[in-house]
C-alpha cells in the first residue's frame, strides 16, 4: 500500500543506497528510497557500474590474496586507510558480491582491467575490477526512464528506444 510506513528508509539511489534497499528487501522489510535527484542510479551511472573488490568469487584462483591486497592499499592509500576498515572491506566486499549473486544483479571480472596504480606493489592485472552483467531494463517498467542517462561513452543502443 502507497500509505504504508517503511521498515527501512534509504536515502541516495547510487550504488550503496540501493544495495541497501535491495538487501532490506531481501530480508523481507518493507523499503522505501529517498533520492534528491530526479534521476537514480547516483554517480555510479556514469562510471558503467563498476567496482573494485579485490578476492571476490570473479577473481582468479590463487592469483590475489588479502595479504596482496593491503600491501597494495598501503603502497598506495597509505596511513589514510584504517586497519580495522581495510579488514571490514576485505570481508565485506566479497561477501557482497557473493550475497548479490543470487539477486538479478551480477557481476564479472573485466578480463583485462589493471589495478589503478598497476606499478603499485601489491597489484594485479585483472580480477579486482568487476563490472555489472547487462540486464533488461524493461524489468524495470515505467521506472526505466527514471535511470539517469549514461555517458555517451558507453551509450548502448536501444537505450532510448520507447
């Protein structure tokens, strides 16, 4: 019912509100997303979904390690990343990807897609990028055209087709 309260308020429709939204969903609560925008979908649209979790369950066996990844996120973060939340993440992150799964929201390794500072020690050629498998957006009825508009850069045809 439109007039029910929420078990669950989420604010911002980027990438975190709405992994939020769908675990809340997922859990049974009833949930509600509050986006300032007149457009969902967050900063995150016009990167093309990515995200970077290092030793995900796209990463090649034995090629990364948590041991590989701190290395890397100390040689190139610093002291600015705090122990106990480089452990959260290397927890959590590929915890996510795994829980996200068995959702309609999947991702994959590029197969080619270097760690930023790729002559950072610690770094990897491929696996910590993953980007989001294609889905049809007309599972998403008359709110498909509420997603904000990709770059033009990754524009995919038929995107707006009626």
């Amino acid at each position: 019912m439109e007039n029910e309260l929420p078990d669950f308020i989420v604010v911002g429709s980027g990438p975190a509100g709405m992994t939020a939204a769908l675990t809340g969903s997922m859990l049974g609560l009833k949930v509600k997303i509050l986006e300032k925008s007149e457009v969902i979908g967050g900063t995150t649209s016009l990167s093309a979904g990515s995200v970077w979790i290092p030793n995900s369950m796209h990463s090649t066996p034995g090629a990364d390690s948590d041991k590989k990844t701190r290395t890397y996120l100390r040689k190139t973060v610093g002291n600015r990343l705090k122990p106990e939340l480089c452990d959260a993440f290397l927890k959590h992150g590929p915890a996510m990807i795994r829980f996200l799964s068995d959702t309609d929201v999947k991702f994959r390794a590029y197969p080619k897609h270097p760690d930023y500072f790729a002559d950072a020690e610690g770094a990897t050629l491929s696996g910590r990028a993953l980007e989001p498998l294609p889905f049809t957006g007309a599972s998403l009825g008359a709110d498909f055209r509420r997603l904000r508009d990709p770059l033009p850069q990754i524009y995919y045809p038929g995107r707006y087709d009626g």
